[in-house]
C-alpha cells in the first residue's frame, strides 16, 4: 500500500521506518525543515518505563491545588476561556482514582517496555549513535511522606514485570557520588538497572536518514492543511491530505492509508473529521548545560521528585527537563521557569557545568488525560492514529511505530494493550520478580 504518515518526531520516523520494513511505500510530511524539530528535539531523554505514572494519580489534585498561582511550580495550570482544557481537566480528575491510576499504569508500562525491547533491536540493526546509555535510572527523594508513597508504585511495577527496586539515601550515593552533597536532604530513592537514556533528537534524526536510503519520502517544510473524506458510516474512508508544500503551492496527495502522528497538533487536525480526541498540549521545559567537571556531574540517568526534573548525561552535554504548563498552543519560554530549572542543578551539582551557557527550549507534550496514548484505528476505515504521547513518547516511541505497522498492514500487535478502536486483549499474568523494600 501507499501510506503517508503525518508528522516526523519520533512516532512518526518510527511509524516510516516500520511501515517501510513492512512492504509498505511511505510518505511523511513535516512542517519542520527536518525530523525531530519539535516536541522531539531537547526532551529529557529518558527511556524510562519504570518510572511511567500518569501525571493523573490519586495525589494530583491537592498537589495542583497547592502549585496554583505559582510560576515556578512543577505543574502550571493556567485557565483559559477554552473547552477543550475545561473538558481535558475535568476528564484528568476522573482518571485519578486508584483503580484508574493503576490500570493507566499498566497500560503505559507494556507499551513502554514492548518499546525499550524494539529501541534495542533498532540499536542493534542500525548503528545510530545518539549518546545512549544504559546505567538504569535513578529516582531521588527529598520528602519522606513522597518517598513512602513511592513503594506501592514500586511494588505494582515489581507486579507487571519491571525491576524496580526502593533503596536508601545512602544506595543513592553509592549510585551516583555525584549527589554525595545532597546526601542529608536525600531520604531515599528507587532504582532500575534495566532503564536507559539517550539523545532523541539525534536517534530520530539519525533513524530518518536510514529511513530515506531505504526509501521512504520525507516532504519537509510541508503545511497540512487538511484532511479530505469522501462516504459515511462503515464505508468512510480519507481520500486525501490537502498540503501547503516547500515551494507554497498548495497541492492534494493521495494514498491508501494515513496515519496520523502529529502530536498535540493531531487533535485540531482531525476534529472537522469527528474525531474529537483528548488531546492538550502540555509545555515542557528543558535546559542544556556544557559540563566543565565531568567527575562532578552525573552518569546515571536521575530523576529528582521533588521538582519533577529529570537529568540525561548526554556525551559533555548535560541536559535537564521537566515541569509542564497547561496554556493553549504557545511556546514562548516563562524566565521564571527557566532560571528556576537553573538553580536546582547548580544546587545539585554546583561545580559541573557552566551555568552561564545554557540553551533553554520548551516543547508542546501532547497530553492525554490518562497518560495512555492513542495507538490504533478510527472510524475511517483507513485513517489510523498514532498520536498523545505525553511525557513518554521518547519511552513509548519504537514499540508504537512498530505495534501501528503492524495495524496498519492488518496484523494484531504482540503486546497486551488498550488500542484504540480495537478489541482489548485479555491482560495476560505477569509473574512478580522483584520485592519494594527500602
């Protein structure tokens, strides 16, 4: 078949890649002059499936209770007259049961580790270097009362198969001495050996140059205008996708299958089509550092609780991201955010890097409610989703791309997940293979 993908970040490369390995010819558009120029390009670079609760947990509503109205606050909801984040908000607050939280959490964890698998088969057959490592990551704790909450998430991973063991400040030293000056505020931590991070942006870009040579068509600096259907009911299908190209001409391609791997900007696209999704734009923050002390600065990939930051060794780069601001479509960069980033490293590691170079940048997460991303089919029977990601779609990435081939080319994905539109495969028993103790 003739597929075009819609987008070119890290789902939709991976999308191209396997669709392509799967016989298909393939087309991708992409506003940006390459692959990777957006929510994928300074992420913080986390393949981190042990580490994957939704933002949506039972503890969520108080904490954004108390962040409001500060701008430095790990979680920035600013209210607007809009009925989509009005709508996203209330259906958040649904998800933060205990049940939902933990169905969420198992959903999301065998996406991610059906992708950590297909990351490394990818590493293996291409050779991308892109500054990964593979030292686990590291989960600090600085308040006893989050720390102690963390072990009924560590032992629920534990249940569904993933390594991840609760350990005391000093295991988090030992770990990684570059916290050795935080030792008295630390109080505890989880660890998973089986973690990894690297440079999304160069694996995506890099991912995509393999792509082109295999012979997928990358058409960048392409505007999607929109999507044009033709039919009703059982028999609509996408006849095309109306584009603005690199040259201005407006033009319509055509295919024989879509996906759609945009992003936040999927649900704007598809919503004249009636598929309305649940998709908000969440702005990420991250920082990069040149590191002038490599002996002081971290090689373990780390995630710091109490700001919601994450820290990824990336070859002399250290890069730290974190926090998200729930406000419509801007990316402007909030210098409170920024610096507040900025003094946390220097505060964690203060003799590392050069704290006067920084390269900050903000992305658009797209949001869903449940943190469980969009993955299947809709009601055009040729139109498919790969779309909603959130936070993890560097850790969600190769396994999506891979389970909507294999949609897409009419097979059924090996793994045990919700997809959309589709029959829910009965969860299958996951064996517990680890203990939580501290």
């Amino acid at each position: 078949m003739k597929v075009i993908v819609l987008g070119a970040g890290i789902i939709g490369t991976t999308s191209a890649w396997f669709l392509n390995k799967s016989g298909h010819e393939v087309t991708v558009l992409e506003r940006q002059a390459g692959a990777a120029q957006e929510t994928s390009f300074a992420n913080g670079c986390q393949i981190s499936v042990s580490h994957a609760e939704p933002w949506a947990n039972p503890s969520a509503p108080g904490k954004i209770l108390k962040w409001l109205g500060k701008e430095d606050a790990p979680l920035l909801y600013r209210f607007r007259p809009e009925w989509l984040q009005w709508k996203w908000g209330l259906h958040f607050l649904r998800e933060c049961t205990p049940a939902r939280t933990a169905d969420n959490i198992r959903q999301i964890v065998s996406i991610a580790e059906y992708s950590r698998q297909t990351l490394q088969q990818v590493r293996a057959e291409t050779g991308i270097d892109y500054d990964h490592l593979t030292q686990g990551i590291l989960h600090f704790y600085t308040d006893q009362k989050e720390f102690d909450d963390s072990l009924a998430a560590a032992r629920l991973m534990c249940e569904l198969g993933c390594q991840r063991d609760s350990i005391s400040a000093d295991e988090v030293v030992r770990i990684e001495p570059a916290l050795a000056g935080m030792r008295h505020k630390i109080v505890g931590g989880d660890f998973t050996a089986s973690d990894e991070s690297g440079d999304v942006y160069k694996f995506t870009a890099g991912l995509a140059d393999k792509a082109a040579q295999a012979g997928v068509d990358f058409q960048f600096n392409t505007t999607i205008t929109r999507l044009i259907t033709e039919n009703s009911g059982a028999h609509a299908k996408v006849t095309g996708v109306e584009i603005i190209d690199q040259h201005g001409h407006h033009r319509t391609l055509h295919a024989d299958a879509f996906v759609v791997a945009a992003g936040s900007f999927s649900q704007p696209l598809l919503k004249p089509l009636g598929i309305d999704l649940l998709i908000y734009p969440g702005k990420g923050y991250s920082a990069t550092y040149q590191i002038t002390d490599s002996d002081a600065a971290p090689t373990v990939s780390l995630t710091d609780d109490g700001y919601k930051l994450v820290v990824s060794r990336l070859g002399d780069r250290l890069r730290v991201a974190g926090t998200c601001e729930l406000n419509g479509y801007t990316r402007e960069l909030n210098t409170t955010r920024c610096e507040a980033i900025t003094r946390r490293v220097q505060e964690l590691f203060p003799n590392a890097c050069d704290y006067n170079d920084v390269a900050y940048w903000t992305g658009l997460r797209p949001l869903t409610p449940s943190n469980v991303p969009y993955i299947g089919k809709t009601k055009f029977g040729n139109l498919f989703l790969n779309t909603g990601h959130g936070t993890l779609g560097w850790t969600m990435g190769c396994g999506s791309g891979r389970a909507i081939a294999d949609i897409v080319s009419g097979r059924e994905p090996d793994l045990d997940f919700r997809f959309t539109g589709m029959p829910h495969r009965p969860a299958r028993s996951v064996p517990q293979i680890c203990s939580a103790t501290s």
